[in-house]
C-alpha cells in the first residue's frame, strides 16, 4: 500500500497564523460554554438554591454512576441569538 506524504509545512507562516487563529477560537468557545454551565450566573443559582432545588446538571449527576462516562449535547444552544445559552437548561 502506498504512503501518503504530507504536503504541510508547520513551520510556514501560513500555518501559524491558521493555527493561532483557530486557538482563539477554540478559546471563545470555551468561554462560552464555561458560561453556560454557570447557569445564567450566580443570582439565578443562588435564587435556584433558595428555592431548594437542584440545578439540571446536578440532578443529571446524581443519575449517574460515579466516573460514568457522560457526553452534554447543545451546550451552546442558541448561542448568538437572543435566547438563553443553553436553551435554558
């Protein structure tokens, strides 16, 4: 079988520019997911607390096994729109 070569060259500016381009993107996204999972912020969770209940991704954790694999679907939902990150959950 025959080996495909490689025609990318890391070193060139090309390539570097693309890259740093796509860490700051990968950042932003981070960022906004990270603000998602903080449950529209600390007066919406305390007033959650208040009301004693749990937030949706606590219950979810409690649902499942202790280093039970878990994968989040639409953390970003709705991002970009006026609605709530998330889709509210």
């Amino acid at each position: 079988m025959p080996v495909l070569r490689s025609q990318l060259d890391p070193s060139s500016e090309v390539f570097r520019d693309n890259r740093t381009a796509l860490l700051t993107m990968i950042g932003e996204v981070e960022r906004q997911q990270a603000l998602a999972v903080a449950g529209g912020g600390e007066k919406y969770v305390q007033r959650h607390r208040d009301r004693g209940k749990l937030l949706a991704r606590e219950r979810i954790e409690l649902l499942l096994d202790r280093d039970a694999p878990f994968l989040e679907l639409s953390t970003l939902a709705a991002w970009g729109t006026e609605f709530t990150v998330g889709a509210s959950v």
